[in-house]
C-alpha cells in the first residue's frame, strides 16, 4: 500500500471517527461525509494511475473544508491544533500526490 493511500485512509477513518463522537458542527458534518468518502474511494481504486488523480481530489477537498473549519475555529474561539493537523496532512499528501502526478509519463497516443 502507498503512502498517499494509508494517508488517505487514516484521515477518512480519524475523520469519520469524529464524526461518530460528535465534536463536529452540524454545517460540517455533509462535508466531512464527503470527505470520508472521496478519501476512501481513492484509496481503494486499484489502478495508480486512476488513484493518484482520485486522492488528490479527495485531499484537495479535505484540505479546503479543514482550513474552513480552522477558520471558524479561529473566529470563535481558540484554535483547534486537530484541525491544524489535518490541514498540514492534506496539503502534504496533496504535494504528494502532485509530485506523483507531474513524474508519471503521459501515455503515447496512437
């Protein structure tokens, strides 16, 4: 298994896991699903060259919904260092991710 699929997956489950214990807000909770889920089904595309595009979706996704998340934090009261966390995991994965993307030749057509 890749880096960027246990990345995925270990985000998606500390995600979800939040989810389940409620220490979300309600205007998060449709996103964190969709977050749960795009990482999730990126992880599990068997094909790389499918995969790496699919997470950096999913992790560009996750990484605008945490740092909205962060933000609201930040406004109401003190910082969440977990939502920090995320956000600093995303924006590494998804550099990852790019990183894999720009080193994988681009198939001959013909």
């Amino acid at each position: 298994m890749t880096p960027l699929r246990i990345l995925a997956l270990g985000t998606a489950a500390v995600t979800a896991l939040l989810l389940v214990v409620g220490s979300h807000d309600a205007e998060f909770v449709v996103a964190d699903l969709v977050v749960v889920a795009l990482l999730v089904a990126g992880a599990l595309v068997p094909n790389p060259r499918w995969a790496v595009p699919a997470l950096l979706a999913g992790f560009a996704f996750a990484l605008g919904v945490y740092v909205v998340a962060f933000g609201a934090t930040v406004a109401e009261e003190e910082p969440s260092y977990a939502l920090v966390a995320g956000v600093l995991t995303c924006l590494v994965a998804a550099a990852l991710a790019v990183r894999r993307l720009a080193a994988t030749p681009a198939p001959i057509a013909g």
